[in-house]
C-alpha cells in the first residue's frame, strides 16, 4: 500500500500572490561635466582650495566612490542637489564625465536634501547653517519648528543659528571663517549695538581670546569705557555709515575730503559682490 504524500508540497507553503515590487532606486548615469551647475540652494559657501586640490587627485587615482545627486533643468542640464564638492574636483581633474543619480524634486526638497548632507558630513559653518535655515523659512513659508522637524534637530537649535545673522557682516565673515566660534558669538550677541559688537569680535580674535576670557572682559566694564570714549571721538558720519549698513547688509565707510569725499562698501565673498550688485543695479 503507497504512503499517503505528507502535506502538499513547498508551493503549499509559500504565499500564491507575488510580493509588492521594491521602489526602484534612480539609475546612475555618466553626465558630462558642463552639463552640470551648481545648486543655487546649496547651503555650503566654502570650498578650499587645498581640500579640492586633494581630492581632485583622490579621483584621478581611484574615481568617484560615491555619484552625484542631480534633477533636470531642461535642454539636457542638470542641476546638483548634492555633491558639489565632488562635482568640483572632478572639474578641477579634468574629468569629461561624472556619476550621478537623477532624481525629481521640488526646490525646497532641493535645498533640504543638500542642508541634510552637509549636516551629516559636518560640511557646514555655523552662518552657512544659518543662512540656509533662514532661506528656508523665506523662500518657502516654514516655521522654526517645520524647519527643525525637516532636519531633525531641537527648535532652539534652529532658532540660535539663526541669531547669528543678526551680527554685523564683517563679525559673520570671522565666524566663517573659523575665527570665532559659534560661543564667541552667543557672547557677542549680547552686546547692544553693532559697532560694539564689531569691536569685541575684533579683540577676542587679536588677542585669541577664549569664550571664558571674552565674557570676563565684558563682565569687567572694559567695553564700556571705552565706548564712552570713542563716543567723545564719533564721526559725524557714523549715522549715515550704519543706515547704509542695515540697507545693504554690509559694512559701509564714509570718508570726507577737501572736495567733496567716497563711499566705500565692503564684501566679503564673491555671493555677497553679486548680491550688492543686485540691490544697487535693480
């Protein structure tokens, strides 16, 4: 007598209908160079030479390890999202083509994909994290705290970087450039006007000042002695020289001559040339 078949078998056991598809990831592609631009959200300002330099010569010997991230611009462009840094070196290698991975999205998924990268990677200065956030709530209508929930940081933590956009240009410029610390600066904010504010960053940085030694000096009465003193001294352009200021967003100097006198407007990067350029020829 034949066994009786134990069970119906493996296709028994496993489900009839097929398994949901997983989502495609975008193809990676080889796109010419000069077929690329930069991001016009990327938050990261900064790019020197030497880290270019060395990368550069990193893509000559190995290539790129890791694509590009783009989104079509139309007549066969492409615009970075993420990667500039690496679009850049490969420029700077003399590369014809580059890997990258073309994916559709909005501007503001644009600017917070590229802020998101360059936050992971620790890219970013603290008034370029700054001035992305405040992009972000300008140009796309969000809340600090949208804006935090995006990144995946505190509310006050958006709110803090965002401060510091209230210093004087010249104060930003040295926290940029890695001349002052974020510390520094909270310090510095606490000072009631522009002109000591500019004073104070200028000495902590002459002096390397630590954030402890910055805080005695202000807590000292120093500041303002010698405000008061330089108050007996004032330009009679001291007026005009700050309302310039707050228009154009920059340092401005009024010198006065025997006949007549100039204006001079200070920049500190070729975005901000291009930005005085647009409020003065608009």
């Amino acid at each position: 007598m034949e066994k009786k078949a134990l069970g119906r078998g493996l296709d028994a056991l496993l489900p009839t209908t097929k398994p949901a598809p997983m989502p495609e990831l975008p193809e990676v592609q080889h796109l010419r160079i000069d077929a690329i631009v930069p991001n016009r959200y990327q938050p990261r300002q900064t790019f020197p030479p030497q880290e270019l330099a060395e990368l550069a010569a990193s893509l000559k010997q190995s290539g790129l390890l890791q694509p590009v991230l783009v989104r079509r611009k139309g007549d066969g462009m492409y615009e970075l999202i993420s990667g500039e840094r690496r679009w850049r070196a490969a420029r700077e290698a003399g590369l014809e083509t580059i890997q990258a991975m073309i994916r559709n999205c909005s501007d503001e998924e644009s600017i917070l994909l590229a802020l998101v990268e360059n936050l992971q990677r620790e890219d970013l200065n603290p008034i370029e994290m700054a001035r992305a956030y405040q992009r972000m709530m300008n140009e796309f209508g969000l809340t600090q705290d949208i804006v935090a929930q995006r990144v995946g940081c505190e509310r006050s933590s958006v709110a803090n970087a965002v401060r510091l956009l209230q210093l004087p240009v010249e104060v930003q410029h040295l926290i940029e450039t890695d001349q002052l610390s974020a510390g520094h600066a909270k310090v510095i904010l606490g000072l009631a006007s522009p002109a000591e504010q500019l004073r104070v960053a200028h000495l902590a940085v002459s002096r390397h000042l630590s954030v402890r030694e910055t805080e005695h000096i202000l807590s000292s009465g120093l500041i303002a002695r010698k405000r008061h003193a330089k108050e007996l001294r004032r330009s009679p352009f001291s007026d005009v020289e700050e309302r310039l200021q707050k228009r154009l967003g920059t340092k401005v100097s009024v010198l006065n001559g025997r006949r007549g006198g100039k204006v001079i407007i200070h920049y500190f990067s070729s975005a901000e040339l291009d930005g005085l350029l647009e409020q003065l020829l608009q």
